[in-house]
C-alpha cells in the first residue's frame, strides 16, 4: 500500500494525467481501467467508483501487480504523501488538527488528524474519508476505512488480504451489512467479486512475474485489456507500457525516446521516460493515427531549465520564475503522411496557457481544385488565469488556477487578417474558488452568489465548512451591439434545510467529524426582472423524510411541489425495500396530483388528475429492473454483468401482449476479433452491429427476414458498411438496400477542410453537395463565420447557385443571400435575435418584418405579422411547457384549450364551439369526447400495447381494432361490417391489405417493397400488376403496368430532367428545366403530333409570379402573381385563349384578392369580357365572417355581376360543419366529422363511406352529387 511516484510534481494532478492516453504536459502514458461503481446503502451512497490504473513512476507492487493501483485515498505517514482517490497527490506540510498543505489552494478537501492514529478527508462534494494507519510494506500508511456519505451512512472497506508484507483491500460492506465486493489475491491472479453474495461479477487480473497481463472483464465472452512492456535505454531502464490491446479490438503501441526527460540536480534519478510515438490502429475501415512527441528545449513540468536545484517533496516547478513555461509538440500522421500539428504551452504552475492545432490544405473556395490556396488552418486556445506574475506561488491567491479568460481564435498563418476570436470570461471568488460570474461570447452573463459558511437567512452554518451552497443565480441576457427584443434578467434563489446526521447523538465525536447535519435544498424561486426580487414565476418546494432510525428513507425526497401562479403541482414519494431471490430491489413509488384534482366537474364527478408511477431500482447496480404506473403498463429489463440492457419486456405478467427486445454484446479476447453488437427486435429479428477498435460503428448486417425462401429468413446480410479517416471523420458510407435477392449499394464520400469540419458530400448520384464553413469570415460579417452551400458536378461544368449564410455569436443565421450564378443577387432574408438568442425579427426578401416576443419560458406569446396584424398567445398558467390555452389576432378571438394538471386537454373551443376530453384514472389519452354537438364518442385502450384505441364507438358507428401484440401495428379494423385487415414487412412497410364488407367480395392488394421501403411491386384489387426500376443511385428508373411503361431521367446534379409514359401507339415525355435554385422553371410536354411549353419565373422568397403556356410557339396562356406582405395572393392577370374559366363559366382575365387579419378572403374583384371579347366586365365578390364567436367561418358572400349569384348564405351545424355550400347543396356528417351524405336540390342523393381508419372507400346514391 505504500506506492507513490519517484518524483513529486502537481503536474499529475491534472485531469489529462488520469486519461487512458498519453498526457502531454507530463509526457507519460497511463492507463486507467473503470471497474464498476459501487453504491452503498440502498443507492443513497457514498459511491465509490474504482479505478485500476497503471503508472509507469509508481513501479511498487503493492499487490496489484507492479505499477498497478486502485484509486484509493491513502497518506504515508514517514514521508507525509497524500493521494487522493480523485488522483491528486499533495505533501502534507504542517501538523496540528488540521495540518497545512501548502500545495493546495483551492479547499477540495480538508485534511484532519485527530491525533490517535486517525485521519480525515473531508471533501467539498460532502464524501468524508476515515482513514486508518495499516502496517504495509514496511510503512504505516493510513488507508480509507469508512468512506461517508453527507447523511452519514457509510461504507467500510477491510484491508485483511495480504501480498507478502504488503496489506491489500480484501472486502467492501455497507452500513446494511451489504457485501459490495471482496478481492482475492495470489501470486499470478487477483479477482475482484462485486456483490459476492449475488452472482458471478468477477473482474480478473492476470499476472506474469508480478506484470499485470491481462485484466478480464466480467463478460461471457471474457473480453479483456492485455499488456505488454519493456524497459531498457529508452525507457530510462523504467518498465513502462509499450503495448495495449482492448475489449473493442483496437492496439495501441508506445515508444519512448532516449532522453527521457531531465531533472534538476540532487534529484532522486537523473531522468525519467517520455513518449515518443503513440500508435492507436483501430483495424477495421479506418488506419492507424501515430502521434508523435516532441519536446522542444530542456524546460519540462519538473523543472528543468529553471537553473534550481532539487527540493525533495516539493513541486519543483512552483519555485520558477514568472517567464518559464515549458512546450510539448504534438505531429499526428498515417502511412508517412503528417495530417495534423499540435502544440501545448504551460507556464510554471503547470497551467495549459496556450493550445493550437494546425492542419494544412486547402482554404476551401468556390473555384477549381487546381486552384485554390493551401495554408495552416490554426485553432488556438488561449488562457489567462487569476494569476499575478509578480509574486510566487505561496502569495498567489486561492483561485489563481483558475481560468479568468479563455480566447478561442481561428486564423490561416499566411494572412494576419485572416482572424476570428471568441471570449469567454470567469470570476471566481478569491478565498473558496466558486463561479461568481461568466460571460459567454454570446454576451449572455450569469453570475452566482453563495450563503455565508457561517450561515445567514436561507441557510444554516455549513456543516463542514466550506463555502458551497449557491444562493442565487442571475442569467442576464446579452447586450450586444444589434441586440433586439424584450429578453428578461431571470434570477433563480435557493433556500436550505438542515437534515440531521444518521449517526446517533450518543457518538458526538463523530458527528463532530462528519457534520450534525447535512444540507439540501429546501426551495427553489425563480424571478424574471433585474428589479429585485422581481416577479415570481415559478417556486418549487422540497420535504424531506426526516427519520433518523429509518435507514432507508431518512433525507430522502417525501413530497415536492410547484407552485406557478397560485396553481400547484404535488408530488409524492414512497420507498420499499423488496427482497426476491435474485438480489434487493429499491422500489420507488411516485404520485403526481395535479393543481385541479379533486374540482367537482359539469357532471358532479370529481376530477382525478393524478397518475402513479413504480420503478424498482436493483440495489446491486443501481440500474431500473421494472417501471410500473397506474395503468397497469410494465416495463422489465435484465442485464449483464457489465450492467449493458440484454433484455427489455413489455408487459411481463401479461402473456397475451408481452413483448420484448434482446441484445448480445460482443468484445474481444485475443487479437483478430471484431467487437459486435445483436439486437433481436419484439419478432425476433436480428440487426448486428460492429464497431471498430474507436467504437466506431463501421458495419450493420441484418436478418432477411422478409426473403422469399424460408432458410434464408435468419441469415444474417450486409445492410450498411462506414469508412474513417485516422482522425476520426467518417469519409464513406455504403447503404444497402435489398431489391428482392439483388444488393443496391448507395455510396456516398464524405470530405473534410483543415477544420475538422466537412465540406462536401458526394452522393451516389455523384453529385457533390457542398456545404463549405468559413470559420473566420470577413470584415462586412463581423468576422463571424460564413456558410456557402451550392451543388455541381464533379468538373464544375454543372452548378446551382449559392446559399450564402452569415452566422452570429449564437451560431444562428444572421443572413441568408441566394446568389445565381451570374453573381447577380436573388435573394436576402435577414435575421435578428435577442439577448437569449431568440428570433425576435425577420425580413425576407420581399423585405417583408415580422417580429417575435417570448415568455420566460422560452414561448411565443406575440407574433407580428408583416401587415402589423398581431398574434397573442396565452399558455396553461400551471407549468412551463407549451401548452397553449388561447390564440387570438388583432382582438378576434381564434381558439382556448383547457388543461387538466397532468398536461390533457380537458375542453377546447373553436369558434365558440366546445369540445370536452374525458379520462380514466392515470390514462393520457381519452376515454370519451364530448363533441359541440353533445354526441360522445367512447375510446377503450389496452395501455400495454399501445395508446392507440381498440374500440371507437358513437352513434350509429362501432369501430374495433386489433393490433399485433408484439409490434403494436395495425393487423385488423372493422367498422358497420367493413372489415381491414393488414400484414407488414419486417421493416413495418405494408405488405397486404383486404377490405370486405362480410360478403363474398374480398378485394385484395399485395405490395413488394425492398429494405429501405423503396417500392418494388404492387399487385391492385383487378389483380394487375405494377413494377418498378431503379437506376445503380437509387432513383425510380421505370414502371410498368399492364400495357403502360414509364421512364424517368435525371440531370447532371440529381434532379429528374424527363419521364415519359407509353401506351401502345400513344405516348407523353415531358422534359423539365430549373432555375440556378432547383425550382422548376420550365416543362416540355411532347406527344405525337403537338408540342408545348410551361414556362415559370419565382421570386426571391420562391413564390411563382409568372407562368406562361406556349403551344407550337404560340402562347396559349400568360399568368402573373403578386403577393403582399405575409405573402399571400394578392393578384392574379391572365391572357391567352387558354384561360382559366371561374365556376360561372366566366373566361378570368385578372383577380384581386383582399384578405383580413385571421386570412380570410373578405373581397375578390375578377375581370372578364363579355360575349363579344370587347368589353371588360368584372364582377366584385364580398366575404362575410358576421360569427363574431368564430372570426374564421364564411357566413355569406355578396355578388355585384348578374350572372353570378347575388347572395349566397352559407350554414353550419354544432360543430363547424358546412351544411349548405354555394351551391344550395344539404351536407350531412357523421359523428366523426366525415361528411356522410350530399343532398341535391332537386332530390338527388349521394352517400359516402369510410372505413375505420377514416379513407373514404364508397360512394352511393341515386346520382353523383360532388
């Protein structure tokens, strides 16, 4: 137990140090292997997560194998080494009860000795570590044994396992008696059991003369980590790593140079190793990266170079003056190509000051390959810390490591200009290090305030003595230059309760140690305004369960609530401890109760808006086993050792809807296997996914189940394949799709800019697709960045135009410019934001504003439309979610909904028309709807299958569905008779259907469909047949049907350019053209004997204002359109002897279109000649909407023409169906909404039928109405 490093520096306090990588300020590889956290005390804690990791500076073999430890606090009494579980190390400087670490500034922990052999660590997350002095290896070393949660409830870890004279972790028990791991130890095996007493989670280490060789995951396919070392010259005759296999495949080599890194004279070793080369080659779709390190000068993170001298147990470093820094130099290569430079610069408190990133090619631009410029794209991150350079590190302030600015910059090294920087800003408070403020490059500032540890109103005396518990946070929104809108300063504050300690008031001791108490949050308020305090929006309020000898439930949540305008939500907690075979189960019960449950309703019912929900959490790995609410909907899942989900079932009790999805994980053991990953879906279909040795997804295959031939239904084929870079991107993609027993590959590359970023997409239409990100942008943009997409053709011979997007300090657009390829300008739609990032205006290319007001709550509550109309929208006043509860324009009432506490639409009313949902206790969707009309319509639901209903029945109508009780699809309807009934692919696309009525007519329709849902085949009730073609991209190539084929043809960038259907002799190709946009600009029509063209214009917000018909050169009809603010129809001119006719036969010459507020047509001006073509006639329309309870309904129209109609009333029934249209027609609905059944004026009839899904499938009468 008494490993600690050759060399003492605070370097290795640092985070990268900890990673399984080669940190670069230290220039070590470590590797740190997560065993699995355990959490004691039913899932209250402490947690204790253990890490196994290597250190090629702590060569002792304390039992785990040389250079091997567990992440245990431990301090060496003889040398006064402290490390902390979190991998820090310090030297204890001082005595006393609180002895004095001079290296440490920020208070993490404090660090007690209590005189009598005992030590302390007392942390500022509230854990308190009880360490005793154990002999081992010669030393006394005092080692956790009792870790503490802030309740008090503990875990004690026992050191009874022995490696010669070394004493070693043998066992860790909770509070509860809880075995949560034993480990046993023998010359060449350590196994570390978690949970002895339930099950066979064991991880095992192998060793080889005392080298850790291999540590074995408790996995059934026993994958594992294997090593392999050396020591000799290069490693300064250290044993260091040089080579690493893992659990997913991929190898890691380390090489180390023969300098090593050099210390200060007197030093314990003249020198100890560094990497040279780090090589991770990840061996499926994707090369090797080796990453090579050098370290330029002799200056390095223990100090050398600073002309000091070695000082035992002290950072060296910190004695240095203010100008040293030293510089590591990263190169990333792959098969002898350097693809990307690195360099970090740290000053003489081992602070990362500067890191920048290189990488050279090409400035991506709009003109050929051949070209464009090349130069080093640099990133770069500066940061300057709270620190002052004019005193040494005992006179720096308590938060000097802190960052105070933190300037990310982009910048080509060619050109000085070419610069972008963002900022960001932080305050910490001098004594205790907490955030005090921060300033976003947003210009967004939230700043904190903390109680006193001494306590003060709101919060008691801190019960450890750190200053921690935030008394409010102020989010301030941005006041950037071009800032808009209304944003609000919200402030959140915070109020604290006691809970006392579990441990009992007869041990005052070590309640003095741990705390009397510990605090939680006891309210939450959240204000808007910048006035104190400002506006209450939102208050939630916390009780705890304060029951010292309830071990299970003491401080834990009993009910919360929230209170948002008066109007609040209750929740409520219950805990159990469940004890079946398998292992204990914490059962967690919660009820919501709405701020509305229990109000009497219109009928005299009380109103129960509450729903209960049970998760039972294993108290082994803290995962869900079984989630249960009061609908009777359960949920199971099963794991494995390495808690990863192997089996989710729905409705487990129920064997007639249970359901459930299976996985198998594969990792590796030796080398040459493919980590893999099988999920069989609720029918047994199976998808297999592998990755490479990066976790990348590089291959998915999946069952054929939907093959023609049985045997091949569970055999698995290829249906997606991926290909990466070294760095990582994924530069090509293979997607299958599988036409019958033939593989369509679609294949798509993917290139990258010296970004990172990717510019391009070349389709499998070899089209490529650009999207290029200019990341400084330019003066005119506010060096902010500028995206430019366009499409062309590999050569650039083909192209669109461009989309030029300006992008602002939140990332949004700021502009968007459409560019044809003239260079002229089509378009400019402009953005602006206010100081939370949100639209608060828009101008389109029309120039065309709208603006947007927000709630606190991120909601739209005033929309103004580009005619000033203005929309209002109110929302529920119990919670912050969009639950909108009244829209109105300009006054004009539109709708209200109503909502129950649980979030479910109880009423809602359209034009004065209310509609009322009615449910079962805890069911979200209804039971029965009342409609205007008074009618109700029932729904049943089997809440375990789906929440779609299985009955719908009314007056008159009775519809039943039955779902497939595994997948939930829709297998079976029936309405009045008519029976659907319907069969699915594998992938869920429709493979059968039929429609009887209970006679003998079945008319059936069969469908082929491949993979990716890409139609095949089509058989129709007549029994012909429809098939269709695919071009090697994926296109529609062809159809056929009976004696009818069609033949489609695409451009050079991917769009349809003709299709063409024949018919024996007869036959249509029509040929189409676009625009620099991809609109359709012209169409061809060509048949035998007659030729014509339709030619169209858009405008910049692509509204079509022109379209003209020529026929053999002669045109046959102009039409033009303009459109007002809001962008609706506004006028209409047409000419030519193909006009359009109205519905009075009138041949139109023009319309004008006039529209209110809520977009109703209010008036229409249409123009004509009359019967010698001479004289122009016009006939003026007016539109009444005289229902003042709905604004939106037509209630007559006037004409001022005699040829049409002068008055025309419209009527409607109860629910805002039209009854009687313009042509004095009677229409009848049904009790869905349908319209059942139009009546003509001189008797005739026409009935119409639908089927349960709602399609319209007769239509019956003594003669076509419609």
């Amino acid at each position: 137990m008494n490993s600690q490093p050759i060399v003492h520096s605070n370097a290795f306090n640092f985070l990268s140090f900890l990673n399984h990588s080669v940190d670069p300020r230290t220039g070590q590889y470590t590797l740190g292997i997560e065993l699995l956290s355990l959490i004691g005390n039913y899932l209250i804690g402490p947690n204790l997560p253990l890490r196994l990791a290597f250190n090629a500076l702590t060569p002792e073999d304390t039992g785990f194998g040389k250079g091997w430890a567990l992440n245990l606090t431990r301090y060496i009494l003889s040398t006064s080494s402290l490390q902390i579980h979190t991998g820090e190390q310090f030297h204890v400087d001082g005595g006393g009860a609180e002895p004095k670490i001079s290296e440490q500034k920020l208070k993490s922990f404090r660090f007690l000795d209590d005189g009598n052999g005992e030590y302390w660590v007392v942390h500022r997350t509230g854990m308190v570590e009880q360490l005793k002095v154990i002999r081992s290896g010669g030393l006394d070393i005092a080692v956790p044994h009792r870790i503490y949660a802030p309740s008090g409830r503990w875990i004690e870890l026992r050191h009874e396992g022995r490696f010669g004279e070394h004493r070693c972790l043998s066992s860790i028990v909770d509070r509860n008696g809880l075995k949560l791991l034993s480990v046993t130890y023998t010359n060449n095996l350590i196994t570390y059991h978690l949970h002895p007493d339930f099950g066979e989670t064991r991880y095992e280490i192998a060793l080889k003369d005392r080298w850790v060789e291999r540590v074995t995951l408790p996995s059934r396919d026993r994958g594992s980590w294997r090593f392999k070392y050396e020591s000799n010259a290069s490693t300064q005759n250290m044993t260091c790593l040089t080579r690493v296999e893992t659990p997913l495949g991929s190898i890691e080599t380390i090489t180390y140079d023969d300098a090593g890194h050099q210390l200060l004279a007197g030093a314990p070793v003249a020198r100890i190793p560094r990497v040279k080369t780090h090589t991770i080659n990840p061996l499926t779709n994707q090369p090797a990266l080796t990453t090579t390190y050098s370290y330029p000068g002799d200056r390095n993170f223990l100090g050398f170079g600073s002309g000091l001298n070695w000082q035992k147990d002290k950072d060296n470093l910190y004695r240095a003056g203010s100008g040293f820094f030293y510089e590591v130099q990263l190169s990333e290569a792959s098969e002898g190509k350097e693809l990307r430079r690195a360099s970090y610069r740290y000053n003489r408190h081992h602070l990362l000051t500067l890191q920048t990133t290189a990488q050279y090619g090409d400035v991506i631009e709009d003109v050929a390959e051949d070209a464009r410029k090349q130069d080093w794209h640099i990133q770069e991150t500066e940061t300057v810390y709270h620190e002052n350079p004019d005193v040494s590190f005992e006179y720096q302030l308590n938060n000097f490591q802190l960052p105070y600015t933190v300037t990310e910059r982009w910048r080509l090294a060619s050109d000085s200009t070419a610069l972008r920087e963002e900022i960001t800003t932080t305050k910490y408070d001098t004594e205790h290090g907490n955030l005090i403020y921060e300033e976003q490059p947003t210009g967004i500032v939230t700043t904190h305030t903390y109680y006193d540890k001494d306590g003060e109103d709101g919060c008691p005396p801190d019960p450890q003595g750190f200053q921690r518990s935030v008394k409010s946070t102020t989010t301030t929104p941005s006041k950037k230059p071009g800032v808009e809108g209304q944003a609000s300063v919200q402030v959140k504050h915070y109020r604290y309760t006691p809970i006392d300690s579990i441990v009992s008031k007869l041990d005052r001791t070590l309640r003095r140690k741990l705390g009397e108490y510990w605090l939680e949050v006891e309210r939450e308020s959240l204000y808007e305004g910048s006035i104190q305090p400002g506006a209450l929006l939102s208050e939630t309020n916390y009780v705890y369960i304060r029951s010292t000898s309830d071990s299970l439930r003491h401080g834990r949540i009993e009910f919360q609530t929230v209170v948002r305008n008066e109007q609040e939500t209750l929740t409520t907690y219950d805990y159990e401890i469940l004890t079946p075979q398998t292992h204990p189960i914490l059962e967690e019960t919660h009820m919501v109760i709405g701020f509305d449950h229990g109000e009497v309703m219109d009928g005299g019912q009380l109103r129960d808006s509450s729903k209960e929900i049970t998760v039972q959490h294993s108290v082994l790995i803290g995962e869900p086993m079984l989630s249960h609410d009061d609908n009777d909907v359960k949920i199971a899942y099963e794991y494995d050792e390495l808690r990863r989900v192997v089996k989710e079932t729905v409705a487990p009790d129920d064997p007639e809807y249970d359901a459930y999805r299976r996985y198998e994980y594969f990792l590796t053991s030796t080398l040459g296997q493919q980590a893999s990953q099988i999920e069989y879906d609720v029918k047994g279909v199976a998808t297999q996914t592998y990755v490479n040795g990066n976790n990348k997804v590089v291959k998915t295959e999946r069952y054929d189940a939907d093959a023609a031939q049985a045997s091949r239904r569970d055999k698995f084929r290829t249906n997606y394949e991926a290909y990466f870079d070294p760095l990582g991107n994924l530069i090509a993609e293979d997607e299958y799709d599988w036409l019958g027993d033939k593989d369509l590959v679609l294949s798509s590359t993917m290139l990258f800019d010296s970004w990172g970023q990717q510019y391009c997409e070349i389709g499998p239409d070899h089209v490529w697709h650009y999207e290029v990100t200019d990341q400084i942008g330019t003066a005119a943009s506010g060096k902010r960045p500028i995206q430019t997409s366009w499409t062309q053709t590999e050569d650039g011979k083909f192209k669109s135009g461009k989309s030029i997007t300006w992008l602002d300090v939140f990332d949004k657009p700021v502009q968007v410019q459409r560019v044809r390829l003239n260079g002229d300008r089509e378009s400019l739609h402009r953005y602006y934001y206010d100081g939370l990032g949100r639209t608060a205006r828009e101008v389109d290319a029309r120039q065309a504003i709208t603006r947007f007001e927000y709630d606190a709550f991120d909601r739209l509550v005033k929309h103004t439309l580009a005619d000033n109309s203005v929309v209002l929208r109110d929302y529920a006043l119990y919670t912050d979610e969009d639950k909108p509860v009244k829209i109105s324009v300009n006054g004009k009432l539109l709708g209200e909904q109503v909502f129950d506490g649980l979030g479910r639409m109880i009423r809602s009313i359209t034009g004065g028309r209310p509609k009322h949902y009615f449910y079962k206790k805890g069911q979200l969707k209804p039971s029965q709807v009342k409609t205007p009309k008074g009618l109700l319509i029932d729904y049943d639901y089997v809440p375990q299958l789906s929440e779609e209903p299985i009955v719908r029945r009314s007056v008159g109508v009775d519809d039943s569905f039955v779902y497939d009780p595994k997948n939930a699809r829709l297998m079976k309807c029936v309405e009045n008779g008519l029976v659907i009934e319907r069969d699915y692919f594998s992938t869920g696309e429709l493979r059968y259907e039929s429609r009887s009525d209970g006679g003998s007519e079945l008319y059936e329709m069969h469908y082929e469909k491949s993979l990716r849902a890409r139609d095949l085949g089509y058989i129709d009730v007549l029994g012909a047949r429809q098939h269709y073609e695919y071009d090697e991209a994926g296109r529609l190539k062809a159809t056929s049907l009976g004696g009818t084929h069609a033949v489609f043809t695409y451009d050079e960038l991917g769009r349809m350019r003709s299709f063409k259907t024949t018919d024996g002799e007869q036959w249509l190709e029509t040929i189409l053209s676009y625009d620099d946009f991809d609109r359709e600009c012209q169409r061809t029509f060509q048949m035998p004997g007659e030729f014509q063209v339709l030619m169209q214009r858009h405008d910049g917000c692509d509204a079509l204002v022109e379209r003209k018909l020529l026929g053999n050169k002669v045109t046959l009809r102009e039409e033009h359109y303009g459109y007002d603010p809001r962008a609706r129809l506004t006028s209409y001119t047409c000419s030519g002897p193909l006009s359009p006719k109205d519905p009075y036969g009138k041949t139109i010459n023009s319309q004008d279109f006039e529209f209110d507020e809520v977009d109703n047509i209010t008036f229409v001006t249409t123009r004509f000649f009359d019967a010698t073509g001479t004289v122009e006639l016009k006939n003026l329309a007016s539109y009444y909407f005289e229902n003042e309870l709905d604004p939106a309904q037509l209630t007559s129209m006037r004409n001022s023409h005699e040829d049409y109609p002068s008055y025309i009333e419209f009527t409607y029934d109860e629910d805002g169906n039209l009854t009687r249209d313009e042509q004095h027609r009677a229409l009848d609905y049904d009790v869905f909404g349908r319209l059942s059944q139009v009546s003509l004026s001189d008797g005739r009839v026409s009935d119409y039928g639908y089927d349960a899904t709602d399609r319209l499938i007769s239509q019956s009468g003594t003669d076509a109405a419609g």
